[in-house]
C-alpha cells in the first residue's frame, strides 16, 4: 500500500528522490499510513513530530466550547501541517488532524528537522516562507472577521487589493482554495458569491485576475446593503 511512492518535490528538495521505504530508513523520519476518517492527531495532544501528506488529504477541525466540529482546512501532497505549532513554546495542537483520504504522512522529528534546515537552505527558505505566509493569513483573517457576510469579506478584500495594487484590474496572489480558507468557506462558497458578483457586473472574473467593474457596489456592499445588490438595483 503506498510504500514505493515518491516525496512531492515541492517541499524538502534534499527527499524528493527518496522512496517511503528509504525515508523510513532514515534517523527520526517514519512514514504512517491513515485509512479514510482515521485520526492523525488530536486537538490538544503534544505535537513533537513535523507531519508532511505525502499522499492522500488530511484536513483539521477543532471543537468549539459547544462541541461543535468546526472543518478549517485540507492539505495536499507536499503539505506539512501545523508548521510553527512545533517550536512553540506551548506545542500542543490547537486542532485534530484527520485523514480525508487514505493516506500517508511522513513524521519528521524535531531533532531531524533543524538538521534538515541546517544543512539545505533552500528547504530553510521554504520553511521560513511557508511561516510568513501563515502569519499573513492569520493577519488578513482577522481583518476580515469584522465583515459579518461572506459577499462583505470578498467585496473588502476586493477593495484592499485594489488599493495595494493601485488599480481596479488586480491581480490574485492566492489560489482559490487559499482564499477560500481566508474566507473561512468552502471552495464551491467562494465560487458561487463571486459568480452572483460578476453576473451583476460588478466584477469581471479572469482566471486570476479581477476586473472591477463598479468600485461603488463593493463600497455598497461593506455598507450592509448588499440586499439591494441581490434586488437587481442598478450602481
């Protein structure tokens, strides 16, 4: 099952020629196997191994004080999950890790890991990058958390790229799947509001890239009044 399959060469480039059974071989990296459902890692437990999907897709979910399960992302091949929480401090994780798919995850210890960064900088690079990343995530969502509506959230990024990039034709520095994390929806969510915002004319979508068509309607819509968008009203 799975034993022969290769690293995905985007992550740590010093493993991308190696097999899972020669990963396995190597001090401080174990390569685990998850059926479908199967937990990886739970909300509060110690998190003392970098987790990497090598194959399959896990996702993570955490419990609010209700006891509701709360879906937050999923990660592909490539992905190490819950980079940062590992030099923490307080290393227990704030999530539960859990197999989408059947899987396998390869498990590098702490010890292993600064090895690893030590000795390639090109995988210390991708490290540090892939940090900054989650802290501008982090940033950006808590921006938007004031925005109650997932059509106030876009419209409110929208304008903040506008302004960043100093034109109303921007271009996406996120994937749709990354922006639909931001959002804190689904994927096909995201697709949907922003196909009810192009077929009003507000935006003009363009593979990565959006056109901004009536600025005044996302500035309308950050107002609450996006109910009058939905009625047709002309911008």
């Amino acid at each position: 099952m799975m034993n022969n399959l290769l690293l995905p060469c985007n992550i740590f480039t010093s493993l991308c020629s190696m097999s899972h059974n020669d990963l396995n071989k190597k001090e401080g990296f174990t390569v685990k196997y998850f059926q479908k459902n199967a937990i990886i890692a739970m909300q509060g437990e110690e998190y003392r191994n970098l987790l990497v999907v090598l194959e399959g897709t896990a996702g993570t979910e955490m419990l609010d004080p209700t006891g509701r399960r709360i879906k937050l992302e999923t990660f592909f091949p490539g992905a190490p999950l819950a980079p940062g929480i590992l030099f923490a401090k307080d290393n227990r994780l704030p999530v539960t890790i859990e197999a989408e798919s059947d899987s396998a995850v390869l498990a590098i210890s702490k010890r292993s890991l600064l090895s690893l960064l030590n000795n390639d900088p090109a995988c210390l690079e991708f490290y540090m990058s892939l940090m900054g990343d989650k802290i501008v995530l982090l940033a950006e969502k808590l921006r938007l958390i004031k925005f109650s509506s997932l059509q106030q959230k876009i419209a409110g990024y929208i304008l903040n790229q506008m302004d960043c990039q100093h034109s109303a034709d921007i271009q996406l520095p996120y994937s749709r799947e990354y922006m639909a994390d931001l959002f804190g929806v689904a994927r096909p969510s995201l697709s949907r509001e922003l196909s009810r915002l192009s077929h009003a004319g507000i935006i003009e979508l363009q593979k990565k890239r959006i056109l901004v068509r009536k600025k005044m309607a996302l500035e309308y819509i950050l107002e609450g009044k996006y109910g009058r968008l939905l009625d047709g009203e002309e911008f």
